[in-house]
C-alpha cells in the first residue's frame, strides 16, 4: 500500500491549475509521489532518508 492511501495526498503550492505537478504523501517510513493527472497510475515510494536527501538537494 502506498503511503499516501494511509497518509494523504499533498500538492505543492507553487503547482500550477493546470494539472502539472505532482503529490506527495509522507509518512510511515517514507514518501510516495504520483501525477496528479494520473492519480491511478504508478506511484514512486522512497524511504525517509532518501526522502530527506533529495529535499536537501533541492534546497542547495
């Protein structure tokens, strides 16, 4: 089960109201992120300190 069923599904507020982005949903132990135009579709699921590690990135 992906995080986000048991979590939530997050949009960033800087997406666009257009449908291009996508959702987060944190918790347990990581992350998973799908398209939000395709929310049936894959989902990536990544433990917590991979998780982190890309944010970190993103902020440097």
């Amino acid at each position: 089960m992906a995080v986000g069923e048991q979590y939530g599904w997050r949009k960033s507020s800087y997406s666009n109201h257009q449908g291009a982005c996508v959702e987060v949903a944190l918790g347990g132990a990581g992350a998973s992120v799908r398209d939000s135009k395709e929310p049936a579709s894959a989902v990536l699921t990544v433990d917590s300190r991979k998780w982190t590690a890309f944010v970190h990135r993103l902020k440097d």
